[in-house]
C-alpha cells in the first residue's frame, strides 16, 4: 500500500472555490493545490499553471495536462458528492483530443460532467480550458473503490 495520504479540502475561497492538496511521497504530491466548484451539474476543477509545465515551444506539455486530467476526473466527483473520500476512484479509460494549445501563464480549468453512474463506475466527459478556450475534451471512465472492503 502506498504512504500516500487521502486529500485534505479548505474552502470555499471568495470565489468559490474548494482547495484539494494531495500530500505524501506519491505522484499525486507533484500537483500542489487543486481547486473545484460545482458549476450546476457540472464540477470546474482548476490548477495554477508555470513554465514548468510547458514544453520547449512555451505551451503547456500535453504530459502535463494528461496527468491534470486524471486527477481533476477525481477531483470532480469529489466535489459534486458521488465520490466521498476517504474513498478512491482509479481510471480505466481516457478517450482525448487536444484541440488548441495551452498557455503556461494562466490558471486551467477541467470541466467534468458525470455522464452516467453504476453502482462502481463513473462515466465522464467535458473538456480543459483556458479563458473559455477549449484546449481538450476527453470522455472517461472511473472505477469507484471502496476503503476498507
């Protein structure tokens, strides 16, 4: 098992935002602060950006939002109620496409809309974006695990 520790959430900020950090030794550490909101019935899951997470052209690397995204499909159930920690959820499919490229100097966003929900799966879409600029849309799956069972 690993000695990475369950997320710990402060919030909601002015702007109603929830903060998630993900702390220990483990890859979820590497992503600092996560913030969300539940928009409707849809989650806005954001993180800061930086140059270094950009690739040599200046734009944010497409490794980078591939690894954002499998937290924020996490972070978005989380925060509409269907995942309640300190249960987990891991991924069993990504569907992407990258549509624009990313700027590493602004804030981005992962809108995640749950399109379905068995008793263990989570089926997901929605898109990252910038400014209202879409970068990428994606479908997903989750399998939701039980702690403890």
């Amino acid at each position: 098992m690993s000695d990475s520790k369950p997320p710990r959430t402060e919030g909601p900020d002015a702007e109603g935002f929830y903060t998630t950090y993900f702390e220990g030794p483990g890859f979820n550490g590497i992503f600092g602060a996560i913030r969300s909101r539940v928009e409707g019935d849809r989650a806005r899951v954001r993180i800061d950006t930086g140059s270094a997470r950009a690739n040599p052209m200046g734009a944010l690397h497409g490794g980078f939002l591939l690894g954002f995204l499998d937290q924020a499909v996490f972070v978005g159930p989380v925060t509409l109620g269907r995942i309640a920690l300190p249960n987990w959820a891991v991924t069993l499919n990504f569907a992407t496409q990258f549509v624009a490229p990313g700027r590493a100097d602004i804030p981005l966003d992962c809108v995640v809309e749950i399109v379905s929900e068995t008793g263990k799966l989570l089926f997901l879409r929605g898109q990252m974006e910038q400014e209202e600029q879409a970068l990428l849309t994606y479908q997903a799956t989750l399998r939701k695990v039980r702690l403890g069972v």
